[in-house]
C-alpha cells in the first residue's frame, strides 16, 4: 500500500500506476507500419455486419464492407491526432528508436524503489533522445499546466538517469523536453516554469513550420530544428574541423573564404525562416524553402553539376583562425591559413544559397562530400544581415510586400522618417501580436511560402495599415512624430503598451463571440476588414 502524503511532488513520484506496454519500435518495418497509423487522421476498425448500427451509433461510419465484415471508421480525438502528429514528425527526421502505443519509462529513485512515467512521444538516436508531452483542447482557449509541468521537472532526474543507464559504455545522448500544445493559450507562469526546467514549448506555430520543412527537406531538416532546441550545444563529431582559408576584410567586416563539406556545413548551418519568428528573435527574413527548387537543385547535382559561386553565411561567434608563416603571408589585404569550423548548432546563419545548401539534402552519401563554395562574415549584426538578404535579392526574384512590411519591425524602428518610424512601430506590434501564446491573434496571420490554415487568415501588411490609418500608436505630421493614444515614453514600451492593450480589446470580443472569432473569414469577424474596423 502506497504511503499517503501532503506533498504532491513526493505523493507523485511514489506513484507506480503506469506500467510499461508495448516495447520501444527499433526496425524500419516496425516504424514504417506503425508511420501508416500514426499519419492517418481517423482511427479505423473491423467489426461484424450485425455491428455495423452499434457502431455509428457510437460514432463510427462505414468505410466499407465484404459479405461478412465492415471497416468503420471515426477521426481520431483532437488529443490523439496530436500526439501522432508529433510522433510522426520525428520518425520523419530519422529517428531509429521510436516508442510504441502507451509507453512508459521506468525510473529507480534514490531510496531504490521503482515507477514509471507514461511518455506521449519517445524518439532516440545515438545523439539525442526526445521526450515530448502532447497537450492540446478542441477549442482555443486558457488552460493551466502547472501539475504537468511540475511532474515533468520533478520526474527529470529520474529518467535521465534511467536513459543514461540505457545507454551502458556509449557516450551519453542530449535529453530535449518538449511540451507540444495546440489550441491552448499559455500563461506568463507556465511559460516561466517550462523555461525553469529546460523544457522546450512548441506551439502550433512552431508545428506547422516543422512540419512544412520537414515536407520539403526529409530527414535533412533534422540539424535545423535540433538547433532550435539546442541553440549553441556542441555538434558530436565536428570538434577540431580545420580548412584551408583566406581572411580579409570587405567593407570595415571581416569575413572569411574557403571550400566546405555539405556533410560538415549541414550540421550547423541556421536558416532564419519568416515562419518561425520568436517575439524576440533577430530579423526573420528567409522565405520557407521551395520543395520544388530543392528537387531541381538535386537533379541538376547528380547530373554532375556544380555551383561556382558561393554559400553566404554569417558566424555567430568568432571562429578559430590560424594563420601559416608570416613569410608566406606577404599580402596587406589578406591573410592565409587554416579555419576551424564552430562546432556547435545554429552557429552558421546562412544568408544566401539555402536552396543550394539544401539540395544535397536528399542525395546519396557520396554526394555530401562535394565542395561548395564559402564566404563567411565575423558576427555580423543581425540587422546588417537581414540588409545584405534584401540588397541581392531585390536585384533578383522580387521579395513579397508581406516579408518586407515585417521586416520594417527589425529595420526601420525610430527611422528619421516619421512615416516609415510609424509603421515599422506598428509591425512590431502586430507581429508580436501574432507571437504571443497569450494573444487572441495569436499565429492568425499568413506565412509567406507556408500553406495557410483556415484560421490564418490575417496579413501583416492589411493590419499595419490600419494601425497607422487609426494613429493608435503616432502620427506622422511634417517632418515630425506625434505619439498616439497607445504611445509611451519609448518605442519598446510603446510595442509592450499597445499590444498589452490590443490583446486584451480583443480578448473580450473572442470571449463573446469564441465560435464566430474561430471561423475566420466564415464569420467576418477575425477578417483584416474586421480587425481594421475596431482599430
């Protein structure tokens, strides 16, 4: 009999309710037939003809039928389609070690006795282990996930210890906690919590572009999105990289050039997607890959193609260069030596040739051991990034108005011109507006290159005019700015002021009217004429 207490974190770990079921999937076979399942958004069965009444009257409808059976089938609850969803997306990256139906994790505490935690998602290479809890409501809307996140913080000890003991003699994999929600609107405290636990949150947003990349790359995508959950970890395996390089300088910004590996570049290589764009993150201004650039880029590859020109990126820390002997380095402008390649994630941010980069992504192994070509600025500001990205393409394929209307957030707050000061005040808003798990209008606008939902159905560019249509936050007046109603003492407070206020007038229209506000353009409420009516 299970000892009681007042505590519920120790009340929770003497806990021993869940029991292990099926065993962890290791073969391809196994996962390619559980993948079918998994990726299917109904749940489906075979029963009796005589059965066929009971079971639509339990919700179930008829697929079809033999002489002496029925498939019937119903979709899958809004909780289990998720978690699927989420399981599906990482046996996508190539994970080898997935878990099966209602698995559990067993733990030893410290006093020698034994549980276990029921897992929603378990996936494991002889890198990273993921450890994921699904979390969503049928209807938008609050809920707390206090008790969750304090028995996920409470119990991570254990389990590491378990996955490590896993493991034997092989070097110990990174652990990433994920809570991945839909439909529910975090507040500031839960928020608080899963940072204090290292837990990762992915919401819809992030879902969605995960979800889209991994669509157009395969299990090439995985690097990418491991550097959002392990933003300046070590790489395993690319430790003491060195290259033959050149180093000078262009402009007052130091840069360096070289011939690098697409196996080596791959891994700690960074796209800034516009589709996933944290409230404060450095300027988004990559578009979403094309899939159909990435398939042509990749048959032009194994025909023995080649680009002569260079990938672009940025280092975001210095990186090691060694120069040969000062006799041979007789030249003022540029110095010759060897570069040691960063060997953690997210530490090279491309700013041009993604799509050249990425096309060996679904190519043979041999294939990732091609030259590319290789221009590498020194910590280049984000901001001077972001200016470079728009200086080659405006001068190539046109950049969409929505992307640059965004970018004028990053860019142009407090311009000289009031006008352009206004509205690059008024993007900031809206996009944090669109960022914030706590905001009615949370992820309600068009991505670019990402397939909308029937919710998304706000653009940026609509709802920044009608900011600066109603002068809610400045006006522009000769050569001068004159603050609004929503305006503070800074343009940062200004942002936190107008969005806080924003959010909350139409926090009550969405309490109102929560069917109508979750229909989009079906209800013309949540709809830019709407938006731009109560602005």
């Amino acid at each position: 009999m299970t000892e009681m207490t007042d505590d519920p974190i120790k009340r929770l770990l003497d806990t021993d309710a869940a029991k292990f079921g099926e065993p962890l999937l290791s073969s391809d076979t196994e996962i390619k037939k559980a993948m079918r399942l998994r990726k299917r958004s109904f749940d489906e069965k075979l029963v009796h003809l005589a059965d066929i009444s009971q079971s639509e009257a339990a919700g179930w409808t008829l697929a079809r039928k033999s002489k002496k059976s029925a498939r019937v089938r119903r979709p899958k609850s809004h909780a289990d389609w998720l978690e699927d969803r989420v399981w599906a997306l990482f046996a996508d990256l190539g994970y080898g070690v997935m878990n099966g139906q209602h698995f559990c994790i067993e733990f030893e505490r410290e006093s020698g006795s034994r549980g276990s935690k029921q897992i929603d998602v378990y996936a494991e290479d002889p890198e990273t282990v993921i450890i994921a809890e699904c979390k969503s409501r049928k209807i938008r809307g609050r809920r707390t996930l206090q008790k969750d996140l304090l028995e996920t913080q409470a119990l991570q000890a254990y389990i590491r210890s378990s996955l490590y003991r896993r493991f034997g003699e092989r070097p110990k994999p990174k652990i990433i906690w994920i809570y991945v929600t839909e439909n529910i609107i975090w507040s500031d405290e839960d928020v608080r919590r899963a940072e204090d636990a290292s837990i990762q949150i992915v919401t819809e947003n992030e879902l969605q572009y995960f979800a889209n990349f991994i669509g157009h790359m395969g299990p090439a995508a995985k690097y990418q999105i491991l550097g959002d959950f392990l933003r300046d970890q070590k790489v395993p395996g690319l430790a003491g990289k060195k290259l033959p390089a050149m180093k000078g300088k262009l402009g007052s910004q130091t840069f360096y050039s070289f011939t690098a590996t697409p196996r080596d570049l791959l891994k700690i290589s960074y796209v800034n997607h516009q589709a996933l764009n944290p409230i404060d993150a450095r300027p988004a201004y990559q578009r979403m890959v094309s899939k159909s650039r990435i398939k042509q880029i990749g048959q032009f590859i194994n025909g023995g193609g080649y680009f002569p020109t260079n990938i672009l990126i940025n280092f975001s820390k210095k990186p090691r260069f060694s120069p040969i002997s000062n006799k041979e380095n007789d030249n003022l402008n540029v110095t010759f030596g060897w570069i040691e390649l960063p060997s953690v994630y997210r530490s090279a941010w491309i700013i041009d040739g993604q799509h050249r980069l990425f096309g060996y992504s679904g190519l043979s192994d041999n294939k990732l051991d091609d030259n590319l070509i290789v221009v590498a600025f020194e910590e280049m500001q984000a901001e001077n990034e972001a200016n470079l990205f728009i200086a080659i393409n405006s001068k190539q394929k046109s950049v969409p108005k929505s992307l640059l209307v965004s970018l004028l957030a990053d860019l142009r707050l407090g311009d000289d011109d009031p006008k352009t000061a206004v509205s690059a005040l008024a993007s900031a808003v809206v996009r944090k507006l669109d960022r914030d798990k706590t905001s009615p209008l949370f992820r309600r606008f068009k991505v670019e290159g990402v397939a909308p939902e029937p919710t998304q159905n706000l653009t940026v560019s609509e709802v920044v005019k009608g900011f600066t249509q109603a002068q809610l936050i400045g006006r522009a007046l000769k050569s001068t700015r004159v603050p609004g109603p929503l305006s503070a003492a800074t343009d940062d407070l200004t942002i936190d002021r107008a969005a806080k206020i924003i959010a909350g007038y139409f926090a009550s229209i969405e309490a109102a009217n929560p069917k109508r506000w979750s229909e989009g353009n079906k209800a013309y409420i949540a709809t830019n004429p709407g938006i731009r009516a109560h602005l």
